[in-house]
C-alpha cells in the first residue's frame, strides 16, 4: 500500500507542462519601406537555421521567407523611435529545411534605433517581440546600415536574426499520465476493499 501512495505521489511530481524548444533563423536582403504608419519588410530570404528539431546549424541560399509590418510610428524613420504593437509577422519554410509557418504579431512596441558607427555611417536597428499561435518569446533584431546618409524611406536590409521559443505539447506524456493515475487509483480502490 505504501508503495502505491509514494508512486501515486511521484507520478503527481513528474512535469505535466508542454516542452519548449528554440529555433534561431537569420535572413538576409529584402526590401525595407517605411514611413509615420510603420515599418514593412518584403522579400528577405532564410539564410541559416539552428536548434530546428534539436539539431545543428542548417545553411543555404534560400530555406524560406521572412515578412513582416509594424504598427504606426512614434519618433522619426531618420532618428529612430518606437513602433506601435500589431502589424503581423511570418516565417515560412520553403520545405528545403522546414515546413512551418510561424505566423503572429508583435505584442508589445518594438524600437527603431539609429546608431552613427566611428566612420560616420549609420547602422539602424529594429528590436521587438512577436507572439503567436505555437509560439512566444521571439524576439527579433534587424539591422540595416545606410551608409553616410538616413533612412529615407526604402533600403535593402544588412541581415535580421530571430529566435523562436515553440511550444510543443506532450498529449501522449499527459495520456500515459493520466492512465497510469486511473490505473493506480483502481489498484488501491481494490487494496481497500480486500484488507
């Protein structure tokens, strides 16, 4: 009976939340417009893919896409400032690598900052985090560098980086879970009756 209860008390211990995994997906090229209503990217490639089922680094020329739009803007596109939430954010495989689609939005304001390097180019950064169906925790870091002069609207992006935390549920884990508790529950029941 004893062993029963420990158990039964070591079964209820055992994690019953969803795994998570992380998957890093750097892009490059691309078209980036914006202007007061907000920032959209068009045309930027998957060029590398790591953590994706566990594994290593994966590279290529064109393992998918990455698109984006932003809310409205708050500051300036040639001095930087803050991006409202919303707007939508997608990566999707190709099927090379991957199959997925990641598709959400940005859940909190994303900042636009510009930074004058020692040479007197410009490096702009975009930083946000975009949440979505399967997935939370991304954040997502753009630089572009426009030489001597400002974002004036449209350039061709240097490179982004994304990280995704996926949720992966465990129904088969929770399943065996809960039947082997069911199975336990029945065995003292029948304990209980016998002694």
């Amino acid at each position: 009976m004893r062993r029963l209860i420990l158990l039964a008390i070591l079964a209820l211990a055992l994690p019953v939340a969803s795994f998570a995994s992380s998957v890093d997906f750097t892009n490059s090229g691309g078209t980036l417009s914006g202007s007061s209503s907000g920032l959209t990217l068009t045309g930027s490639v998957i060029i590398a893919v790591s953590g994706l089922g566990g594994g290593g680094l994966v590279t290529g020329n064109n393992l998918g896409t990455l698109s984006f739009t932003t809310g409205a803007l708050t500051g300036s596109l040639e001095m930087g400032g803050t991006f409202a939430a919303g707007g939508s954010f997608t990566i999707a495989g190709n099927g090379t690598v991957f199959s997925n689609t990641f598709t959400g939005t940005f859940d909190s304001p994303s900042t636009w900052t510009l930074v004058t390097l020692p040479n007197g180019t410009h490096n702009y950064t975009l930083t946000g985090t975009v949440s979505g169906q399967g997935f939370a925790g991304v954040t997502v870091q753009l630089t572009t560098n426009t030489g001597k002069g400002f974002f004036d609207g449209s350039t061709t992006i240097s490179s982004g980086d994304t990280n995704i935390n996926t949720v992966v549920p465990e129904p088969g884990t929770l399943g065996l879970l809960g039947t082997g508790l069911v199975g336990i529950a029945g065995l003292v029941r029948r304990k209980l009756k016998i002694g």
